[in-house]
C-alpha cells in the first residue's frame, strides 16, 4: 500500500506524529504547541497543570498568545533539512506514548486535528513519507519475530500461560452483557471499563529490535525487557490501512457497543453501535495478524465505519506488532536477549 500526505493525516497517531516532527525541527513551534496544547487539553487546570515562572520587569508587559494561524505559519516556513532517519523513529514513539482510548485526547491531538494545522501539515507529511527510513513501515510480517517479556531473564517466574481466543471472547460476550444491564446509555456517564480491540492474552511479537521495544500503546514505563526469538508459518493477514481492518471486523463483527460505549466516545466523540473482530472466528481462516505502522498511524485511535450506524476503533495494537491467534508461532533455538534501558535517552541496550 501507498500512502499520501493526506492519508496519514486521517489518522491521530499519524497526525501527532507529524506535529512532534515539527516540534523538534522549530523551538518557536515546539513553544507555541505547548501552550496551544494545554489551552485545548481537557484535564487543564486538574491533571495538567501550567507551570509559569514570570520576573517583575515582565509582570506589566503583554504576554505571549500564540494561535493556531501562527502554528500554521510557522509550519509553511519550516525548514526540514534536520529531518533524520533517528528523528522519525523518536517522533514515532512519542506519537505512539502518547495514545489513550479511556479519556479524551490530549491538547496536543486536538490541535493537530483542526483543520487548519492538518492543511498546513500536509507537505511535511508528505517528506515524511519520502524518507529513506519509513521504508519498513508498510512491510508485512518478516520471518524473524521477537516475543518481549518485560523482566529480566534472571526472573524465575514462569512466562504467563495464554488464555483460549474461546474463553476470551466468553468473557468479551459476558461482559457486553453486563454493560448492556447495568450500564448508563448516556455516552457522557463518567463510566470506563476495556478499552482495546484485541486479545490481551494472545501471543504477539515485534519485528524490529530495539525499535519495538519503544512502540508500546499504555507503557508501564519498563526499563528491563527479555526478547525471545519466534519464527512462524502460516497465513497472516496484513493489516495495512483502516480498509483492512473495517473488512476483518465486517466479516467477523463482535459487539462491544455496551462495554466500549463510553471509552471510545470520549477518545472518537461518537455514539453508536461499536465492534471488534471475533477472535475466535478469524483464527478459523488465519493463524496470525500483522498491523504495519502506516496501517496504525492512518488507522488506530478514530471512528472506522464498518457499516452505516456502525463503527471500530484499532485500539491497544501496537505498530509493526503480530497478534498469534494459532499455535503457528513456535520459540527459536537462539537464545534469549536481555536489554536494559537508559533512562536519559529511553534507548535500549543488550546487556551480556
């Protein structure tokens, strides 16, 4: 698949990822953002608080109020010869850090999604798309994969047994029935519960290391990971656009509209019939799903109609991530890897 700029814009992620670029290319914009962000934010003033320190020759003076024109403007001049290959990877991951499907946006996303930021972030998301390293970000499913266990290999507790895609979507089932009983219809009711839209039992590797180590949806800020060496056959269904996962979850729809109500709400703005793909019912036809980081840049996180009066959301997927819905998946003979994390930089470094 073949993105544009404007494709990359439809998508939160892919918008915010465009707009962290353009903070780290220009620190007037990086300023203006800031405050922009935090004006916009809904936790303004309760979970995020602005901090400003002001001297007594600047008490009478005019303060700085910066728009989304200026932003604009500052965009249309910015200069992108800084942009690099380890920039985009850095951008990426604050994009990705900075998702959230229980709450409403950040200031941040809802800055990058009015329309005259997208518009004027369109060029800068198109050389983004051009760059020699996004290249891997519409590759399919490679033959090496790693499954991450986020605590050192000297822990002696055993790896967690994976739950049955069939005892997971009775749970799914048995909750949606709850939340159709005990649950408020009003989407506003302060009410939160599961979020995400796949198994958070199932098996799932990372392609690249130690690039995926740092592309985690709702981090638990862990700074010791052990990555084990997995190679599967098998068919893989390659999710590349918001297409390919409407299509999966039109012919494999399991609703969740009760228990997913008023999450989704809050991160999309609608109201409506909700689902997700049955698990259980896909691995009937595949042994393993593969989202690519264009996929999830164009597509997690927003309202994905599958049908009129129906919709999805890609949500608690990471990027360039395979969900294993069969045993295909099979443990390598290499050995395990151990990283550690620098805490200035949040790089990772095998440890020997």
């Amino acid at each position: 698949m073949t993105l544009n700029g404007e494709s990359l814009l439809e998508g939160p992620r892919g918008r915010r990822l465009c707009l962290e670029l353009a903070m780290e290319l220009d620190p007037d914009i990086r300023l203006m953002v800031f405050q922009l962000g935090y004006g916009l934010d809904s936790g303004r003033g309760t979970s995020r608080v602005l901090l400003t320190a002001v001297s007594a020759d600047d008490a009478g003076g005019p303060r700085f109020s910066p728009s989304p024109e200026g932003v604009a403007a500052g965009l249309a001049a910015l200069d992108l010869t800084g942009l690099t290959d380890s920039l985009l990877q850095e951008t990426l991951e604050r994009s990705v850090d900075s998702a959230r499907y229980w709450q409403e946006p950040d200031g941040e996303d809802v800055l990058a999604g009015l329309p005259v930021i997208r518009a004027a972030l369109r060029p800068l998301a198109g050389q983004v798309l051009m760059a020699p390293g996004v290249h891997w970000w519409d590759e399919g499913r490679g033959p090496e994969q790693w499954a991450v266990d986020w605590r050192s290999a000297a822990d002696p507790a055993p790896l967690t047994v994976r739950p049955s895609l069939a005892d997971w979507v009775a749970r799914v089932r048995d909750g949606e029935e709850r939340a159709v009983q005990e649950l408020p219809t009003d989407p506003y009711a302060p009410v939160s519960g599961g979020w995400w839209s796949v198994p958070p039992g199932a098996l799932r590797t990372v392609g690249r290391l130690p690039a995926g180590l740092n592309l985690v949806e709702d981090s638990l800020g862990w700074e010791v990971a052990t990555t084990i060496p997995v190679r599967g056959a098998g068919r893989t269904l390659e999710v590349r656009s918001p297409r390919d996962w409407t299509s999966l979850c039109s012919a494999f729809p399991l609703d969740v509209t009760a228990s997913r109500r008023h999450d989704w709400f809050r991160t999309t703005g609608r109201d409506g019939r909700w689902v997700i793909p049955d698990w259980e019912r896909v691995a009937e036809e595949w042994d393993a799903v593969h989202l690519t980081v264009l996929g999830y840049l164009s597509g997690a996180g927003r309202a994905l109609p599958v049908s009129p009066g129906t919709a999805t959301v890609i949500a608690g997927w990471d990027p360039d991530s395979t969900i294993w819905l069969t045993d295909a998946a099979r443990v390598e003979a290499g050995p395990a890897e151990s990283w550690v994390q620098e805490s200035q930089d949040r790089s990772w470094h095998q440890t020997h």
